[in-house]
C-alpha cells in the first residue's frame, strides 16, 4: 500500500517535471522572435516563388536560397535563415515582374523583317 | 511657397523625369536593341528574318552547313568534330536502337505497326494533331505507341528512348526538314506562336532569351563555347554530347539550356517545349536532317 501510493507520487512527480520541461522548451521555441521572423521570411519567400512559378518565371537559385534558410532556421542561426530568405524573396519578386511584364511577346530590334 | 521656388522645385523635377528616362534608355540599348511591339509575322516572314539575319551574319556560311550547327560557323571546333565524326560515340546507340525497333512488344506487336513508314519517319514530326489539339513530336508519338500497346512509356531525357530515337534519326538522314502549318486548325498556328513566344522571353536570373544566344549573339562565345545559330537546331538529335558522356533528346538540352541561365526548366516533352520544338523546326524548313550528331 505504501510502495503503491510511494510508486503513484514518483510517477506524478516525473510527468509533472517532463511536462514542465516540453512546456519551457515550446514556450522558449515559441517566444524566440528570431526564429519566428525568420519562419515568417521562409514562408514569404516560398509564396513569391510560387508567384514566379505562375507566370512560368521560376528561377533556380530561388528554391535553393529556400532550403539553405530552412537548414539554417533548423540549425539555429536565425540571422542567416532570415537573410537568405529576404533575398530568396527578393528573387521572386522580380522574376515574377519578370514573367508578368513579358505577357505580350515583343520582338526584339536586332531581327529585321 | 514664392513662386519663384515653384518653378525651381517643376524645372528640377522635370530634369530628374529626364535623366531617369536617359538611364532607362540608355540601359535598354546596353541590354541590346529595344524591343518592338510584336509585328503580325506569318511563319514564313520569321523564316525569311531568322535566314537573313544569319547570312548577313555569316555571309560565307551556305545554308546546307547549318545543320552542323556550331561547327558551321567555328573552324577550328570543326576540325575536331570532323575528328570525332570518322569514329561517332552515338553508333552504339544507333546498333541499339535498331534492336529494339525489332524487338516485338509483349503483346507480340512492333514499333512498325505504329510507324507503318519507319523507322525513317523524322521528317513527319513535330507535326500538329488535329484529333488531340497539340504537337506531337516523334518522342511523344513512340510512347503513345508503346503504352497503345500494354509498354510503359519511357523517360524523355535519357535512357531507352536514346537509342532508338537515334536509330530513327539516322535512318533518316538525307529527309528534308518541312513543318507545314495546317490552315485549317487555329489552333497550330496558336501552338506555332506560343513557341516562338518562349523563344524571345527572357527568363532566369541571367534575364536571357533563347534569342539573346542564337540570335543576337550567335557567333560570339560563353566561356570557351561558340553560340550556334538557331537554324539547324533541329535537324541532329539525339545528340551524343561529350558534356553528358552520353547520347540525349533535344528536351534535355532545352532543360539544360534553361537551367544554365537560372531559370527552372519546363517539363521534358510538355506543351512548352513541344511547341518551342514546333517553332524551332519550322524555321529549319528546306534544312537536310542529318541525326544522330556529336557535339562538345
């Protein structure tokens, strides 16, 4: 009955500390502002691809610049992941414009007709 | 405000409207010619622009080189091709080829049943199918025959396809190149356009067109590679590049082509790049076939 109620109180205690741990930890992910901004310019970046993708002016180095900012969003370096992903951004923006300013084909001056 | 300082403030705005025009200008003549209006060009008038350009340019090139690509116009890459051409790295792939249009398919039928003319049908494609609304280029129609018949179909940048395209190609050799756009169905000449839109679209971080090589610089050189016109470009694939180390379809150097200027390539025989085939082949029109070809 004591080992019991001793064994009942040991496992109440180890939740309890684990619980708080996972909590602290979240809480510490959750409330870092770096790692939330640098979240928010991946996911920014990501959508201006994807813009470029829509009017079929996707550039290579584009989804590259995503993944190094996700590796290094994952690693930790929160200042890196948020650079690389402004420029990944950046580049989508104007690929899109890119893309969306050649809708009308327009021969070039050099082909004479 | 005096006016007095109002007119200072207009005059010196107008100024600054005036020397970001002269920029803009100015960039736009470095980035080479100022791009018109799109004219309403027939095919033939592209034809006759692209093959003007090109002899005014090379004026001591004869049309008949020009399948040869860039060794029609680089003298000493010919030399080492002509080299290459005496033992050609695609002959195993021709011989391979060959196997496999004779080999029947599991349902004990072969490629001839599809290709009541072949396997010397190259000249037939790209051609426009009026029954399912697009191009269909020889790549496309063997595996649409393969999977008629209960095959899977093969992949469009290497592989299986290699060879026997090459096979195709080389029996061939000696067909004149003749696209020939119905009249009756707007919808090729759609499909014509939409290719040579993709062609004058400057895309990727380098911000180039296919243009921008095989038209306004053809001649010159990325790096150590001379740029080759772009009547010719269709009349040698497969090619056997020794880039690759291997034999390849003209969808994978239009991936390649677009990835070396950054940009992301469309999928191998999509409509794309079936109508950007389309496009290329019509301005070979009158051109000798001469597949498959050796290249750096």
């Amino acid at each position: 009955m004591r080992t019991k109620r001793l064994l009942s109180v040991l496992l109440l205690a180890v939740t309890f500390v684990a619980g708080t741990g996972v909590t602290l930890a979240a809480d510490a992910k959750a409330e870092n502002p770096k790692a939330v901004k640098a979240q928010m310019e991946i996911d920014k970046a990501d959508k201006a691809r994807k813009k470029a993708a829509s009017v079929e002016s996707e550039w290579t180095t584009t989804g590259k610049l995503i993944k190094k900012a996700q590796a290094a969003l994952k690693k930790g370096d929160y200042d890196t992941a948020t650079r690389l992903a402004k420029q990944a951004g950046e580049q989508g923006e104007i690929a899109y414009e890119q893309g969306a300013s050649q809708k009308e084909l327009r021969m070039p001056s050099y082909l004479k007709y | 405000m005096p006016a007095s300082q109002v007119i200072e403030r207009i005059c010196l705005e107008k100024r600054h409207i005036m020397k970001k025009t002269l920029i803009k200008m100015g960039a736009l003549f470095l980035a080479g010619g100022v791009a018109l209006a799109a004219q309403a060009a027939t095919p033939e008038e592209d034809r006759t622009a692209f093959t003007n350009h090109y002899k005014f340019r090379f004026p001591d090139v004869p049309m008949e080189e020009y399948p040869n690509g860039a060794y029609a116009i680089d003298r000493i890459g010919r030399e080492n091709w002509e080299a290459i051409e005496e033992f050609p790295p695609y002959e195993p792939f021709i011989d391979e080829g060959q196997e496999m249009w004779e080999t029947p398919f599991a349902n004990g039928k072969t490629y001839k049943d599809c290709f009541s003319d072949g396997p010397g049908i190259k000249s037939q494609y790209p051609r426009w199918d009026k029954k399912q609304g697009m191009v269909i280029t020889m790549a496309l129609a063997i595996n649409q025959c393969r999977e008629a018949n209960g095959e899977k179909a093969l992949k469009y940048k290497k592989g299986p396809i290699v060879p026997l395209m090459s096979y195709m190609a080389f029996e061939s050799r000696g067909q004149i190149t003749n696209v020939v756009i119905p009249e009756d169905d707007p919808r090729a000449m759609a499909a014509y356009e939409s290719g040579k839109k993709f062609y004058f679209t400057r895309r990727g971080q380098l911000n180039f067109s296919c243009a921008t090589c095989h038209v306004q610089n053809t001649g010159l050189k990325v790096r150590t590679e001379v740029l080759s016109p772009s009547l010719g470009h269709t009349t040698h694939w497969p090619v056997y590049r020794s880039k690759w180390g291997t034999a390849g379809t003209l969808h994978r150097r239009f991936t390649g082509c677009n990835r070396n200027i950054r940009a992301k390539p469309m999928k191998a025989q999509g409509e794309q790049y079936r109508n950007l085939e389309y496009f290329l082949t019509y301005l070979s029109n009158g051109l000798t076939l001469n597949g498959p070809g050796a290249r750096k």
